[in-house]
C-alpha cells in the first residue's frame, strides 16, 4: 500500500516510512543531472513521434514518488534533493502541455490526464514541505490542464473527458480518459465560461473540439478568479 492510511491504521508506521524513503531514492536514479529522465524504447518505439526524447508525464511517476518519499520521511538531504528536481522539473516543463504518463501504450507525444494528476500531486507536495506559493500556482496550472481533455457530449450542460490519439503507424483513434462528467461553468461578469469552446449542442469533432477548448481554458486561465466550480 503506498498510501500511508495502512500503517497508521494497523501500526509499523517507521519500518513503512522506512520503505518510502528507500523507494525515493531509486525513483530518483532515472534522473539525469538536468533533471531529464529519458525515454527508452522497447519493443515498440512510442517515442519517435515526440520532438525530444522525455516529457513531464514521463518522469512523473518518480518525481511524484520521491516527493511522497521526503515529506514522510522528513529527512533533509532527501527534501534538498527532491526540491531541486521538482525545480529542474519546472524550469524544464512550465507552461506546456502534459505529455508521456503512459508510453506502455500510448505515444510519449500525447497529452495525457495521468501526467496532470500527478504534477498536480508532486506540486502540492512541494508547497507543504516549503509553503512556497510558486509551487502552489504550478499546481494550479496542472489541475487547470486536466480540462484540456474535455469536449462536449451527451448534451449542452455536460462535458466528458475525451481526447484523440494519433498513434504511430496507424490512424486517429478517440480515447476515452475517465467516465466522469463534468457541469459547465455559469458566465459571470469577471469570469468568461471556461470549458467549452462551442455553443452548439451537437457533437462535434473530437480533434476540432479539443484543440478549440484548450485554446479557450489557457486564454482564461487567471490565478486571480475563483478556483471553485458554480
């Protein structure tokens, strides 16, 4: 179990903080010293069709792991190293897409909701361990890249997350992320809706749609309004 609720439930609370520190260390071994962690190919290369050799999904995982790791364990070599990487993390990556959470099957170019979740977490971590705000406002910026997967469907108040894959050698094929709808935002004066980039009620193209609704969430995106939904 990698959440701690076993072993503060059940006991032997040191020997599981023991584990997550040790399993901090090796998630920090794929790490190069630019904070990069690199895309090896197996069988099937899905990284061919991605403009560099890594993406944030990619590291994520550890990145995420070696954080949990530190604010368990409190130690504070491990929280100097996991903070340098979450920063390497952010000079590398701020400001893009998420990409990569999923090369075991999907492309390491693909945008990718797995990646987000898990930024959003290792984030937010880093802001309990140093109540830095800048760590904070990347989360925030994650979370917000969650929606970028969201087109309409099944109706005028709904949106389901749904995105569209091309992958290598084969033609565009539609994904479903999640089955969770999500209520679209009432307009208000000082904040224009944010998730959903056509006024039509029929369905639209997925590749169209997505593209269109990305652009509209990060031309709205402003730290200042209200995080919470109507």
């Amino acid at each position: 179990m990698r959440p701690p609720a076993a072993p503060l439930l059940f006991g032997d609370i040191e020997a599981f903080v023991q584990w997550r520190f040790d399993a901090a260390v090796d998630a920090l071994g794929p790490f190069d010293v630019t904070g990069v962690k690199v895309y090896r190919p197996g069988e099937i290369d899905y990284g061919k069709t991605h403009f560099a050799n890594h993406a944030n999904g990619y590291g994520a995982a550890n990145l995420m792991s070696l954080l949990e790791g530190a604010a368990l364990s409190a130690d504070p070599e491990l929280i100097e190293v996991a903070l340098d990487l979450l920063d390497k993390q952010t000079s590398l990556y701020a400001n893009t897409v998420p990409r990569g959470a999923q090369t075991w099957e999907i492309p390491l170019h693909t945008p990718d909701i797995l990646t987000s979740g898990r930024l959003v977490r290792a984030y937010v971590l880093g802001h309990i361990i140093t109540g830095r705000q800048d760590y904070l406002e990347q989360a925030r910026y994650w979370a917000w890249s969650l929606l970028h997967t969201c087109v309409r469907m099944g109706g005028p108040n709904t949106l389901r997350n749904r995105m569209a894959i091309r992958t290598p050698g084969r033609s565009c094929a539609e994904r479903f992320i999640g089955s969770s709808c999500l209520r679209r935002r009432r307009r208000t004066p000082d904040n224009r809706r944010r998730w959903t980039g056509h006024d039509s009620d029929r369905q639209t193209d997925t590749v169209t749609a997505t593209r269109t609704s990305n652009r509209l969430f990060f031309r709205s995106y402003n730290p200042d309004t209200p995080w919470s939904v109507d």
